[in-house]
C-alpha cells in the first residue's frame, strides 16, 4: 500500500466532516444570519438620519438613540390607538350580533318557508362535537402562541441591538473592514457602502410615497363611506399594504372591511372592490413607476428581484429584495464598459427597407430623415472611380 494512501483517505474523511459540520452549523444559524442581514440594512436606512444629527454635533450613538426612540414612540403611539378602535369595534360587533343573526334569521324564513329561532341555534351551536374540539384545541394551543409571541419579541429584540450596533459604529466598522484591504479594493468597499446607504434610502422612499398615496387613497373611500375612525384605518392600510410583504395587502384590507361590516355589511363590500381595484392600479401603474425612480431600476428587474427573494428568504427576501438588487446593479455598472449605439433605425423599433423602396426614411425624399447605412453605402459603392486598365501605369 503507498505511503500517501493513508494520509489521502485522512485528509478525505477530515473534509467531508468539516462539510458536515460547516452544512450543520449553517443549517443551524440560518435564523441568525436572516436576523443579522435585517439589522444591517435596518441600519443603511437609518444611516442618513444618523449622520446628519453626527455632522451637527450629537454624538452617533446618541442620534441613533434619538432615531431609534423617536421610531419606537411613533409605532407604540400608533399601535396603542389602533389597539384601542379595533377592542371598541369589536365589543360593538359582540353586542349587534344577536341581532345580525335575528336578520338572517328572518330573512331566511321569509324566503324558504322555515321555522328556524335563535334560540335553537345557539343551544345546537352550544352542544356541537365542533365548538367542543375548537375550546379544547384553543386550550392547548395557547402555549404554543405564548411561545411564539416570546420568540418574536426575542427576535425584534435581537434585530433592534445588531441594526443599532451597526448604526452607532458605522465608522469603527467600516474601519474594521478596510484594515484588511489594499488601498484599492477599500475604495472599492466603501464606494459600495454609499450606493447601499442611497439605494436603500431610495426604497424606503418610495415605499413612503406609495404608504402615503394608498392612504389618502382609502382614507377618501372611508370618509365617503362615514366609517369611524378613517384617519387611523388609512395609516393602517398605507404602511401594512407597503411594508409587510407578500401578505400586508391582505391584513391591511382585512381591519377596513371588519370596521365597515360593523356599520354596514354592504360597506364591507365596497371596501372589498375598492381595495382590489387600487390593488391592481398599484401593481401595474403606481409601483413600477416610483420604483424605477427612486432606486433606478427597470420594473420588469424590480418584479423578479421580489419574486427571486421571496423564493430564497421568504418575506424578508421580498422586503430587502430590490435595495440590495439595486445597490449591485448600481456597483457594476461601474466596471460594465458601455459604447455609442449606432444609428441603425433597428434600434428604434423600424423595419430595415431595401435601397428601391421609397419607404419615409429610407428614400432621398424622406422629410430630412435619416436614411439606413445599408443604403448609403451601397450608394458609395455605386459611386466609386473605376479601376484603371491593367498595364496602364506601365505605359
């Protein structure tokens, strides 16, 4: 047997149990490293505040205490209000509902003939297999959402320390990383960096126009409708719809149309029509446009950088899908060398015609247009000094 057979199977088997290790530790750690890539471009969007109030003096990690609170007090603010309507329409839907149910109740004797009472179907309701499995499945279900409602603030909890870390030392970061870098590829970084800040400053800006259209948009519908409480349903709608992903359309559609159900259960339908109307518009019309815009990048791109994200990191690829799509986009465009495009009418969309066709364009008589390059130079051609006879220069 070789000498190197013995060391060539060790190092093999060495190999494939660090791939192990490395695919388990990966495998492991995947919640922390999703955790980790929110919180840094938590902190790119928040970096323009913070170096702002940093260039007037504060402190960077006092600016990003002040953002940071100032962000935390606006969203409480707004929960605690929304909490509260929603706790005051739902105990009004309790006490109208015995008489929602008298309605159809009627209604459904008046129009098939029946003898059906409340009180019969309450005390059915009442003993039914159904109710008794849902309580005992409530019963022992309300662990598990204990438990997931803790991991969720957990997981806040960890996102809100690593984007204030990264934000608060954004130089001593920066530093940290270009220390290991040549003087070229530093700039290289730290050129990157910026593109990442505007990018995912211009994403965010967007998403604030489109929260801020979508709800005006609804708070004029509820205003119309009379709904209690339409400024606060409106700022519901705008922010869910836009910065929940992949479900906040529906969440945020869903609290209008219990509100209006309350008042009114033909409310709760035009509340239904009217969001998947403006849900089209936004979709096809209002979106692409202010995307293309403020993170310069074609619609169609923007469209499958969400799809291709949501596909590798479900809801958080969505969200930080068309920033990072943007800032690579934006950081090798820098490296792809671009030429003038000829003037080719194929270019424009129009057909190429042939040098016998007076097509506009393409004839001497064209209104001063440009004609084809295939055409004049078979022109030039045509035109060219025939060649002398053989031997004439030796006579």
């Amino acid at each position: 047997m070789p000498r190197w057979l013995p060391r060539a199977m060790v190092l093999a088997l060495a190999l494939i149990a660090l791939f192990q290790l490395g695919s388990w530790a990966f495998h492991e750690l995947t919640g922390l490293l999703i955790n980790i890539l929110i919180a840094f471009f938590l902190a790119l969007a928040v970096e323009p505040a913070v170096s702002w109030m940093a260039g007037r003096g504060v402190r960077r990690g006092l600016g990003t205490f002040l953002v940071f609170l100032g962000v935390l007090v606006v969203a409480a603010g707004f929960v605690t209000l929304l909490g509260s309507m929603l706790a005051g329409q739902i105990i009004k839907i309790v006490e109208d509902f015995p008489e929602y149910l008298d309605s159809v109740i009627n209604w459904i004797n008046t129009h098939f003939h029946t003898e059906l009472r409340r009180v019969d179907i309450q005390e059915g309701l009442l003993r039914s297999d159904w109710l008794r499995t849902y309580v005992q499945n409530s019963a022992t279900g309300v662990l598990d959402v204990s438990t997931q409602v803790l991991g969720g603030l957990f997981q806040l909890l960890t996102i809100g320390l690593f984007s204030f870390y990264f934000a608060a030392d954004g130089p001593r970061l920066r530093r940290t990383v270009c220390s290991v870098l040549p003087p070229a590829r530093q700039a290289e970084v730290l050129r990157a960096w910026e593109i990442a800040v505007n990018k995912t400053g211009g994403y965010l800006y967007s998403r604030g126009l489109m929260a801020l259209v979508s709800g005006m948009a609804h708070y004029v519908l509820l205003e119309i409708l009379e709904v209690a409480y339409a400024p606060v349903l409106a700022v519901w709608v705008g922010l869910v719809s836009q910065f929940i992903p992949t479900i906040g359309t529906y969440l945020a559609g869903a609290l209008p149309m219990l509100i209006t159900f309350a008042v009114d259960p033909w409310y709760a339908l035009w509340v239904l029509i009217f969001v998947v109307i403006y849900q089209q518009f936004e979709n096809y019309v209002l979106q692409p446009k202010l995307t293309s815009r403020t993170v310069d990048i074609h619609p169609a791109v923007a469209f499958g950088s969400v799809v291709m994200g949501t596909a590798l990191l479900g809801a958080v690829g969505a969200l930080i899908a068309i920033p990072a799509v943007a800032t690579l986009q934006a950081f090798m465009g820098a490296y792809v060398k671009r030429y003038d495009v000829t003037d080719d009418p194929r270019v424009h969309g129009h057909r190429r015609t042939g040098p016998g066709e007076g097509g506009s364009g393409s004839g001497e008589g064209g209104s001063g247009e440009r004609r084809p390059l295939l055409v004049r130079a078979r022109r030039l051609w045509d035109r060219r000094p025939a060649p002398a006879p053989l031997g004439a220069e030796d006579s």
